[in-house]
C-alpha cells in the first residue's frame, strides 16, 4: 500500500493539484474513495480504512478546490458510554469523540492544510487518522 502511494509521488507533484485532489488520490491508494460535495458544496471525500468508512469534508476552499482546512469523522453505530468518551477526550490532544445525532459514537478531528499537501504529509494524516480510529474502537468495543 505505502509503495502504490509513492508511485503516485511523481503524478501528484507533475501538475497544480488541489490539496483535495492530493488527499482523494491517497485515500484511494488505502481503500475505496468516492468525491462529492457536502449540503454547502463544500468537497467531501467519502472513503474506507480497513472496514471503517469515514468523510473528509473540507472547509474555506478557492475555486481551485484547495482548501484552508478538512475535517475528518468516522462515526460508530455503537454507544459508547460516557466514561469511555471522558477517558479518551482526557487522554488525547487529537480527535474528540462525541454522542451523534444518529445515536451513536463519532470521532472527529479538523486539520489545517496546507496550500499543496504533499503525498507524504496526506499518508501521514489518514495514517494517523487510521490509527486513532482503531484505537477509539478498541475503547468502546474491546
């Protein structure tokens, strides 16, 4: 997976890509990635980490779809319980959990970008995102 995205290094750095294209490109190399936009036509990359969806909706974009922020959500159908949520919240400075609208668990996280994300910066996110997701999961549902 990490070699599929290197090769797309040279494709992405090639031309003027938006920092929303640089992040669907890599989302593809770790699952399936579809690209739409949210009620505020505002860019949303709705993807797949290992068995976990999750959207990136970006945020204050130009024209050119490169965008000052995005936010990461992965949402749980399972509710955690309010001890669970405190413990995580209290022990990471990264994405919050919450209670959802949908009755369940979500984990968010807004990062700000810059003009260009290069590969290696996208992979570290969503490789990071990835790992605080399965770690949130492990919380609430050993």
């Amino acid at each position: 997976m990490v070699l599929a995205a290197f090769l797309l290094w040279p494709k992405v750095q090639a031309r003027e890509a938006s920092n929303v294209d640089t992040i669907m490109q890599i989302a593809q190399v770790f699952g399936t990635a579809r690209l739409d936009r949210d009620s505020n036509s505002s860019p949303r990359i709705s993807a797949e980490l290992d068995g976990f969806a999750y959207t990136i909706t970006f945020f204050d974009c130009g024209p050119s779809d490169t965008c000052s922020s995005a936010q990461f959500v992965t949402h749980f159908n399972v509710m955690a319980d309010q001890a669970k949520l405190d413990q995580w919240n209290g022990q990471t400075a990264g994405p919050r959990a919450y209670f959802d609208a949908m009755g369940g668990t979500s984990l968010a996280q807004t990062t700000q970008l810059d003009d260009a994300p290069g590969p290696a910066i996208v992979m570290g996110m969503i490789g990071n995102w990835g790992n605080a997701v399965f770690d949130f999961a492990a919380l609430i549902d050993p």
